[in-house]
C-alpha cells in the first residue's frame, strides 16, 4: 500500500514546463502574489509542491493554508522561487516521452475544469471558501499524475486504483483538515449516496463528474443541488471556456498534438542560467587580496556547468599564468600578453571573447589545445571594474561552441559581481562612518532653513503688499525644494547591508530629517510613541526607510493646507500565527483615502497628490513589506488613516534550507 509519507517525500511530479516559465517570468517581473498564485494554480505538481512545502516543519506547525495565494504568502518570493527552480530541475531526471506528454496535458486540462467546476460551484451554493474548493479540485487526482511518471504498468495501475485514498492522505498530511480529505477519500461516491454529506464532500465529487462533461454529472447537480439541466450546462461551457483561456495564455495547445520539447529546452536553459551558475559560484567570503584565487578555485564549477575542459591563467604582475584546470597534469606555464596573436592573449588584451583562429593557429594555441585535447578553443577574460583579472580557457569542438560561449559568458558575468560584490564587503565600516556624518550633515544644513522658514511666517503677518507676498511664495517654495533635496539625500546614503535593524533607532533618525522637511509648519506635527522594549526586526534599514519615508510624505500630502498631525508608534513584542513581531503604526489625521484608491489601495495608480493616499508609493511600500516577509493592513475615513505594520522581529529566524 502506498503511504502519504512515501509520497509526499518523493514529489517529483511532471509539471507543464511553459506553467514553469511563466511563474518565473511573473517572480523575476515582480508581479503580485495574486498573479503569481493564479498561474501556480494551474498545475498540479506545483500546488502539490506548495501545501508539501508550507505544511513541513520549516514553518514550526504554524496553521495550513486553504488557498494557494495563502501557501505563497507564508513561503514568500524567494523561497517560492527557489521552489521553481527546484521544480525544473527535477524535470530534468523526468524522462517523458511523446505519449506521457499528451497524457500530461490531458491530466492538467482535467484538474484545471475540475478546480475550476468546484470553485464556481462553491461560490453557486455559498459554500464559505470557494479557494478550498479550487485548491482540492485541481489535487483530486493527483495519483493519475504520479501514475504518469511511473515506468512499471503493475505499479502505474495500483496507483490509478487507490488515487482516492493517496489524495485524502495527501491532504492530511498538509493538515488541509478531516472534510477536505473525506472530499477526497468520497469523491467518486454515487450521488444517491452523497445526498445528506458534507457540503465540501458534495462540491468535489459533482465537480469531477461535470469535468467529464458526461450526463451522469448533469444529472449529479439536480441531485445534489438541485441545480437545472440548462444551468448545468451553460456552467459547463463557461468553464471550458476559461480553461481554454488559460490555456493559450500559456502557449498549451489543447486540441492538437501536444509536443513539449521545445518548452522543456527552453525551461532547461533558464534552470541553467538561474540555478546552476548560481550554485556553482558559491565563493568564500572574499577580501581584495583573494579575488584571484577565487577566480581560479571557480575553474572546477565552470567546467562542472559546460561540461568542457577549462583552464584558468590569473594576472600576476605582468604575466598570465597558469594556476589551475580541469585537467589531470598541469605545467607550469607563464606567458606575457602584450603581443602575440593567441586566442589566450587576444583576450586578455582586448577585454573581449577569443576563439581561436582555425586556419592559422599560433604555437600556444597547439600547446593549450593539446593540454584540453580539444579541436579548438575559446578564451573568456575575467575583469573587475575594467582591471584584468584573469582568462579562462575552454576545449570546444564546432557542435558545443555556439551553446558553450552563451554559458560561459553568463558564468563570468556572474563570477564578476560575486568579486565586486565581495570587495565591496570590505569597505562596511567606512560606508557606515561616511552614513552616519551625511547623516549629521544634513541635519545641520536643515536648521538654518528651519530658522528662515519661521522669519518667513512672521514676515507674512507682517506685510499686506500682494507682490511682496507673491516674492514670498517663490522664496517658501525654495526653501520647500531644498527641503526636499536633503529628505532624498537622506534616503540615498550608504545602507550597510545587515539584515538587523533597530526599528526605534531608524525611526528616531528619520523623524528628525522629517521635522526638517516635511513639518516645518507650526500648524503641522509629527509625533513619535516609541516602545520601551526591543524593537529589533529582520529587515534592512534602507527598506525600512523607504516604507515609512512614503507612508509619511503620502500623509503630509494629504493633508494640503490643512493642520495635519502623523503618529509613529512602535509596540513590541507581538505574537500571531506563534511567531514574534514588531509592530509599526503610522496615523496621521488628514482626510482619508477616497473610495477610488481604496478598492486599489495596494496597486500602482495614477498619482493624484493633495487628493489622498495614491501613486506607485503604495506599491513599493507592498512590495517591500513583502519581501520583508511582513503584514501590512490599513484603517481609513473621515478622522484619518492609519496603517498597521506587522514586521518580523530580529530574534525570529528560519531555516536556511530552502
């Protein structure tokens, strides 16, 4: 008998590679969770992958997820995509053939009109979470789909005959609760058998038997829901419709032959451009003084990724040098690259890709072919802010040149940040000091314009001539501009990139920026209620700032040229969902968000300053709010907004593995 627990150890279940690829187009786009989840949804082994993922002790027990978009939002981008990848790379070892792909597709088409039936269902009878009814419906069968991937017909056959009970203890083990797997375990239950059962039971089984466009599903709705024939059928229809939609919004042929070779190669070639580079180029932690090494030590990965011999010269002093290779017995070997016409020193000197010249091949060009025993070569240098590094030299024949130069090239691309990246690491503390006395900096150039706006004020009580008036205007707004040019100044200087960050320290520096700029005003005020206890959180500092520094201009606009008051309030710690928080709120009293803007409070708008809350600000401030792997909900109306930040605290952490 197969158990739960052996399969939901070993899901490497055969997706749609084009699914893949747009899920990955949509996370490297920085699309919504919501456009995200809808393109997930669409296939099975994703979903399956997904609830496995979330219901794991990664996430300590925390509740199951009903939905899709819930399982994205507690696994969060990055993981997700690490997910993706994973999810391609298991393709790879999948070996389908022509036959396998049209049942593929068969199966996708079936659970997406069978997600589809349950959701539309659930909404027609008011069952309360219709997203349930989606998720259970696009999983149903999932032991079809493990069948799909199975070589052995004994074992393919077993698992076609018990895919009920695999499902419901599937959905058990994801913790989705006893109805939705019963859901599962009765779903092919005759209708007459089902009358009096649960609701959510009755939705998946009428659902998969609409999906089969057959009459006995037509006359399973008036059985069990009393729905018409003709309203029965028109559903149908719609349904078909949408899937249809889905399917060529993805480029998945759904009534022709099914070939996804094509697809697959180009899935392939995105896993090794995002994946294997990646891993490959896992350096050290690197100071200016090792980058050459570190070059040469990623000799190994670089052949590991082409599957070609490689050798690598580093730039020492004047010569290139031979430091290490793929191969088994490496000379000594020292050349100078000022002259000679060697693919070698062509790229050295050029800073560009060399491939050996075929009908005139130098001396060196022999003696490197004859240690990669290869028919030819190609010579990729390595440069860091335009300072030569280093060259890599690959064995290439004229089958694998034109896909080995694309890789390589990639690699080196990548290899290059990793250096600078890491060289750039040793300059922390210095960018801290040069942070901290911009920081100052822009403090002190603040006061004196905080002194000459009040002597404005005063001037203006004092003098009736409307062209004096109006040359104070010109000055006020001036002063407003420079204002404004320390407040993005501030927002620009030097982060340092740790991932703890005292959130009453953050908050305590911007107000006094912001008391400079934003509520200079004696009729406008800005409040801090900052927390006695630790308010540590998981999140960078320049992330911080752009949220709060959007969330409190947006509330200064509002407020035009009314009185205004915004409120900081830090609280901490919090407990929910048996994790600790932080929690970040920012009132002001102004107007409140229009209607308008609050049915798409979160998405980017077209701006409308001095009407309200809008503009892209909102969606920056969802997105890294996100990335931070944090809540954010909003109170709006006449009396004011305020928005309610929940952010992990520092003291939280999470298991590196994904």
């Amino acid at each position: 008998m197969t158990t739960a627990t052996d399969i939901a150890s070993d899901l490497q279940l055969p997706s749609l590679p084009e699914v893949i690829l747009r899920a990955l187009d949509a996370c490297h786009a920085g699309q919504s969770y919501r456009d995200i989840s809808r393109i997930v949804s669409a296939d099975t082994a994703l979903v399956a992958r997904l609830l496995a993922l979330t219901s794991s002790a990664l996430y300590h027990g925390s509740a199951s997820s009903s939905s899709i978009e819930q399982a994205l939002l507690r696994l969060g981008t990055r993981r997700f995509q690490t997910l993706l990848l994973t999810s391609a790379l298991r393709q790879l070892m999948l070996e389908i053939g022509g036959n396998e792909w049209q049942q593929l597709r068969d199966f996708w088409r079936h659970s997406l009109t069978t997600a589809l039936t349950a959701k539309t269902l659930a909404t027609l009878t008011r069952y309360p979470d219709p997203d349930e009814a989606f998720l259970l419906g696009m999983i149903h069968n999932i032991g079809e789909l493990i069948a799909i991937k199975t070589p052995c017909q004994e074992r393919k056959q077993q698992l076609l005959s018990q895919q009920s009970d695999i499902a419901a203890r599937l959905v058990s083990s994801w913790g989705l609760g006893p109805m939705a797997a019963d859901a599962m375990r009765y779903q092919h239950a005759l209708p007459g058998q089902l009358r009096d059962a649960d609701h959510l039971v009755k939705v998946i089984s009428l659902s998969t038997r609409l999906a089969l466009s057959d009459a006995t599903g037509i006359g399973a709705a008036a059985t069990l829901f009393g729905l018409q024939e003709d309203l029965t059928r028109e559903l149908n229809l719609k349904i078909g419709e949408e899937v249809a939609s889905v399917a060529d919004s993805l480029g998945v042929p759904l009534e022709e032959e099914y070939d996804a070779s094509e697809s697959k190669r180009r899935l392939n070639n995105r896993l090794i451009e995002h994946t294997v580079v990646r891993t490959a180029l896992s350096l050290p932690t690197a100071t200016p003084e090792n980058l050459t090494g570190l070059v040469s030590e990623a000799t190994g990965s670089l052949a590991l990724v082409t599957g070609l011999p490689v050798l690598c010269f580093s730039h020492t002093g004047e010569d290139l040098v031979l430091r290490s290779g793929s191969c088994r017995h490496l000379p000594e070997l020292c050349i100078n690259p000022t002259s000679g016409g060697s693919a070698l020193t062509t790229a050295f000197r050029t800073g560009q890709t060399a491939l050996m010249v075929p009908s005139e091949p130098t001396v060196l060009d022999q003696q490197l072919m004859s240690l990669l025993e290869a028919p030819s070569l190609l010579a990729i240098p390595v440069r860091m802010n335009e300072t030569p590094v280093g060259v890599y030299v690959l064995g290439v024949d004229e089958h694998s040149l034109s896909a080995t130069r694309n890789l390589a090239e990639l690699f080196v691309r990548e290899l290059t940040d990793a250096l600078v990246s890491a060289s750039t690491d040793t300059l922390a503390s210095e960018q801290q000091m040069a942070h901290e006395r911009l920081r100052r900096q822009v403090h002190e150039v603040s006061n004196p314009l905080t002194i000459i706006r009040q002597y404005l004020f005063q001037l203006r009580s004092r003098l009736d001539d409307a062209s004096v008036q109006s040359d104070l205007n010109i000055i006020q707004e001036e002063l407003d501009r420079a204002g404004n040019l320390l407040l993005q100044i501030s927002q620009h200087t030097v982060d340092t990139e740790g991932n703890d960050t005292d959130l009453n320290t953050e908050l305590s520096s911007l107000s006094r920026i912001l008391q400079d700029s934003l509520f200079h005003d004696v009729d406008r005020a800005l409040h801090l209620n900052l927390c006695a206890e630790d308010a540590h959180i998981q999140a960078q500092a320049s992330s911080v700032r752009q949220v709060v520094l959007n969330l409190v201009r947006n509330a200064a606009e509002s407020f035009e040229n009314q009185p205004g008051t915004v409120t900081l309030r830090t609280t901490a710690p919090l407990f929910q969902n048996q994790r600790r928080w932080v929690e970040l709120q920012i009132s002001d009293t102004g107007p409140g968000i229009p209607d308008g803007l609050q049915r798409h409070l979160f998405e980017p708008v077209q701006s409308t300053k001095g009407d309200g809350h809008s503009g892209l600000g909102l969606s920056i401030v969802k997105q890294l709010i996100d990335d931070m792997e944090g809540i954010i909900a909003c109170h709006t109306g006449p009396e004011g907004t305020t928005f309610r930040i929940l952010l992990p605290a520092a003291s939280y952490t999470y298991d590196k593995t994904d």
